[in-house]
C-alpha cells in the first residue's frame, strides 16, 4: 500500500488537517525502520484510527506527529505547520493522551489543569486556584461536575480512579482548544465501565468538531471511526472506513451443529454445501441469508450461529495475510 | 506569547513537590547540618589550632556552596525521572521554549534549596559562627549564584543520560570527586599540579571559593582560605552558566527528539 488519503478525493486532501508523506523513523539503533514510507492524510473533524500489532509503528508515528521524535525522512504537516522546522505552532493546534499516564501525582487534578492552560497561554499565571481569572476558575468547576469529582479535584490525584484520571487528562488537554486531539491507546488500564465511560465522553469532543486520532489495541474502539488505517512491521497494509474494510475482506458465516453429526455432514455434501468442521460446522454464506441455508436443512439443529464480520475479524484477517 | 507565566509556573512545581514530601524535607535539611556539625566539629577539634583559621566555618561555608550546588543540579536531573513517568512529554508538548522549560526547572529547583540555605545559615548561627549581617547578605546572593550554576550543571549532565538509574550512577562519580577538588572540607591553597588542574575545571571549586570570599571578607584569614578573585570567580561562574545551559539544553532537546 503506497499513498492513501482520507477523505473523497483530492479536494479533501488539500485541506487534510493532518498530512503524512514518505514517513520513515530508523532509531539510533535500531536495525530496521520502525516506520517504513508510509502516507495518509486525516481531514477535519474527522475520526481517525491507526490499529496495528505491537511492534508495527502505532507509537512511533504519533510520537512523530505530536514532536517529540523526530523522523528519518519523509514530511508530516498538521494545520499546515511541518512538524520538524515549525514544531511550536504544531503544538499549539495539538492535545495529546499519551499511552502512560502524564499527570504530576504530587500535585492536584486543579493543579495539573492549572499548569497546562498555563503551559498553553490559555489563562496567565497565578500561584494559586484563587487568584486565577473568573472564567478559568468557572472551568474547573464545571468540569468537575463533569466528572464527579466536584469533592477530589482539589486533591492529589492519587485519590482518584484510573478511569477519572484518564478523562481529566482529556479535558486537560482540551483547554487550550486543540484542533487535534491524539490519543495513544487512552483506555490502557481501565475496565470495562471505566472504557465506556471515557468513550462516551470522547463521542462528544469529536462531535463538537475536534479531528480525533486514536491508535488502540482495543478493536471495537475504532468501529466508529471514519477512517481505519491499519499498520503492520512499519508499513500501512489497509486503510479505508471500517465497513469497506469488513466487506472486502472478511465474509459472513453460519455455525451450525447437531446432535447427529453424521447425519447432518452427509446431509451438507449430499446438498453440495461447502463446509468446513471447526469443529462446529462453518458454512459461508456468500450472499445467502442465513434464513434460506437453514430451511433448507433437514437434520435436527442444536446449535446456530450467525456470524458477522467485526472490525477484529478483518484485522486478525489483514495481519495474518500480511506475515504469511 | 509571554513565557515568564510558565517559567514561573514550571518552578512553582518544583517547589510544591518538595514542601509535600515531608521525609525528603527533612532529609534535606538535616543532612547539610550533619555535615558541618559532625565534620566540621570533628575536623576543627582535631585540626583547627594548626591551621589557624575556624574549621567549623571554613566547614560551614564549604558546605553551604556545596548543598545548594548539588540540590539544584540533582532536581534539573529529575527531568529524566519525569520523563520515564511521561509528565515532561506534558511539558516537552507545550508550545513554549525548551529553554523556558529549563530555565523554569533551574529556577524551581533554586527555590528547593533556598530552605536548605536559611537551615544552614541557622545552624551556623546556633554554633556560634559569626559573621556580620552583610557577610550573611552577601552569601545569600552567592547562593543563588550558585543554584544557577548547579542547575545549569545539572542540565548538561542529563543531556548525556538516558534513565533514572544510570542518573544516579552518574551523579556520584560527577560530584564526589568536585567535594575533594572545590575544598568542602580540605583546604586546598597548596595542591599538586595534577590536582591543580582537575581542581581548576570543577564547577564545585568557583561556587565553594566566591562563598568562601563572601563570607570572609576582610578577615584575616581570607588570605588562607580564599583561594582566588571574586572577579574571578564570577566570571567563570558566569561562563560556565552560559556554557552549561546552551550546550547542555541543545543536547537534551536533541536527544529527546533523535532516538
């Protein structure tokens, strides 16, 4: 897979927020490129998803986008800036959850989103919650209702949950208003609810226009992206929006049992039905509906399963194709 | 953009952390005293009447140049610490100057070692060394001379590490030897020529003899203990200041950047 764009078509991918092109990253010691010439573009308000196995570059690329590694060769421009030669004014337009959490322990969940807007310029310094402008002070409060935490935001944060941690780091990163938002694998460490919740909350940045660019191990965290770009050993091997990537690569299937086998094996080859023993008996469906294969069956069923195709299926699909 | 709220901010940290960490605040008070009570006491004892000067106060100030010199290049050191917990990728992201980071983590970690300075001061005053109000003015202006120094220090040292553990090994074998060749608590007026030399390129050494210049100011044992100009050593302080920060900030970024 060479050069992919997001988007539909070149007039997208002239006002693409974010645009990569020929990117490489060797490490000082590495003996092969982590990052090997791989090219996109995300655009505008746009839901982006970078999946991959560990190991395939997720890391390495957005440590790249948001500058903190600089890369081998290639060109990367977020808003318009380069990433190497105009790093400050890529800063300015960029938020970022990065894989370990970067919150200050010594210090509050009031303090840390004090330190950051005052990193960013969005309020002036002042030593304490107190003496800080009405408006920042109006901010955190709402945000702490937000997040329930209307009682612990002025307390270290190692009072608080993982999850809640996770979502102030967001909204940290939110204050300075971010054109992008990058999250690297924001859900690492938390449960179930604690996901759930986060997501919830993101569903909402990105609805409000904020371009969002996720890499995650978590699979059904990227069935709502707009756009799936999947990497494996440095290189992009599938890129496209999540359906068209099921579509093309993974098909539907029935499961089908019973408690005489026998029968219904010889049943299926007497039909002429292709199957295979899984041990469950697997049946493509290839345009069928399940309704119509099943009537036609005679043998007694104990077991039926519809299966369709999930954004994982394609990906365990991509990768193993893409090692063979 | 003015960067004075965030250099401000930066050092601010700095400083909240130290005074929400209750054993490190007691270690780091107490433990310059034990130097100057134990070994300066012991050393002034045993050594005093020969040399003809106050060891308890060469001590003293020795110490006081000393523990400020190492406090504030061991606290620009824990970059490397925030970096391994990402909370400097927090700061490393941000849209201000890299030297602004640096400059803000000099200044807090100045603040950091301030109340060890007035610790020590105290100690020196209930041991009975005495000095004249301007003395102890003058030493207090030195101290924060100092701080700068060892900051500065502290960020070229770290440009050339990659983690918490080889910091620690580092900080060691970089400091040990300067409390030997800055005289700390040996006189160093007369040394070999080989020591001269590595005596004259420690950093420790200017910070340790500008105190001592201060504080024995007009005493007649300046001439024993002082071993070079003030001038002298303001100017070197000043140009390894400069030195230390641009080399040692332009390697930092670089190495955050070119792994």
């Amino acid at each position: 897979m060479g050069e992919l764009t997001g988007g539909i078509g070149p007039a997208a991918a002239r006002v693409a927020i974010i645009q990569v092109e020929d990117l490489v990253k060797r490490y000082r010691k590495g003996k092969t490129n982590a990052v090997d010439g791989i090219s996109f573009s995300v655009q505008p308000g746009e839901f982006f998803a970078l999946l991959g196995p560990n190991g395939a570059g997720k890391t390495t690329t957005i440590s790249i986008l948001t500058t903190t590694l600089s890369p081998t060769s290639g060109r990367v421009r977020i808003g318009g800036a380069d990433v190497v030669t105009q790093a400050s004014a890529v800063r300015r337009q960029v938020g970022i959850i990065f894989q370990n959490p970067s919150l200050d322990m010594n210090l509050t969940g009031e303090e840390n989103v004090r330190f950051h807007a005052v990193l960013y310029g969005v309020y002036p310094y002042r030593p304490q919650f107190r003496l800080m402008p009405a408006a920042y002070r109006e901010h955190v409060l709402e945000m702490a209702a937000l997040l329930n935490i209307e009682g612990d935001v002025f307390r270290p944060i190692k009072m608080l949950s993982g999850g809640t941690r996770r979502k102030l780091e967001i909204i940290r990163s939110l204050m300075h208003r971010p054109a992008v938002l990058f999250l690297d694998e924001p859900t690492r460490g938390l449960d179930a609810n604690g996901r759930r919740n986060l997501w919830e909350y993101l569903r909402g940045v990105q609805a409000a226009g904020t371009t969002v660019f996720l890499t995650t191990h978590y699979l059904e965290e990227a069935e709502g992206a707009d756009s799936v770009c999947i990497i494996n050993k440095g290189r992009i091997v599938s890129f496209g929006p999540p359906s068209r990537i099921k579509a093309e690569l993974v098909t539907e299937h029935v499961l089908i049992d019973a408690d005489d086998r026998e029968r219904l094996r010889a049943e299926l080859l007497t039909r002429g039905v292709v199957f295979a023993e899984t041990p469950l008996f697997r049946i493509k469906l290839d345009g069928r509906s399940a309704h119509q294969l099943l009537k036609a069956i005679d043998t007694p069923l104990s077991v039926v399963t519809v299966h369709q195709p999930s954004l994982e299926d394609a990906y365990l699909s991509i990768i193993g194709k893409a090692d063979e | 953009m003015s960067e004075l709220g965030p250099v401000l901010a930066i050092a601010q940290r700095d400083l909240m952390k130290l005074l929400r960490d209750r054993p490190r605040l007691v270690t780091t008070l107490v433990f310059p005293l034990l130097l100057i009570g134990v070994l300066g006491g012991s050393l002034q004892a045993n050594l005093g009447r020969h040399l003809g000067f106050d060891f308890l106060a060469f001590t003293f100030t020795g110490v006081f140049g000393q523990t400020l010199f190492q406090t504030t290049a061991q606290g620009v050191m824990s970059l490397i610490n925030d970096r391994e917990n990402d909370f400097s990728q927090e700061m490393f992201v941000s849209p201000i100057s890299r030297y602004s980071i640096i400059i803000g983590k000099i200044l807090g970690e100045s603040l950091v070692a301030l109340p060890q300075a007035v610790a020590i001061i105290a100690f020196a005053l209930i041991v009975g060394i005495r000095a004249s109000a301007t003395q102890f003015g003058g030493l207090v202006v030195v101290g924060l001379l100092v701080c700068l120094l060892g900051g500065a220090f502290g960020v070229l040292v770290l440009s050339n590490l990659s983690s918490q553990e080889m910091a620690g090994q580092i900080f060691t074998f970089v400091m040990l030897p300067q409390y030997f060749l800055a005289g700390i608590f040996n006189p160093i007026k007369v040394l070999p020529p080989y020591l001269d030399v590595l005596s004259r390129i420690a950093p420790m050494r200017y910070a340790v003899d500008l105190g001592r210049a201060a504080f024995y100011a007009g005493r007649p044992e300046s001439a024993r203990v002082v071993l070079d100009s003030p001038v002298l050593d303001l100017a070197v302080i000043g140009g390894m200041f400069a030195v230390f920060l641009v080399v040692g900030t332009a390697l930092f970024v670089r190495g955050e950047r070119n792994r």
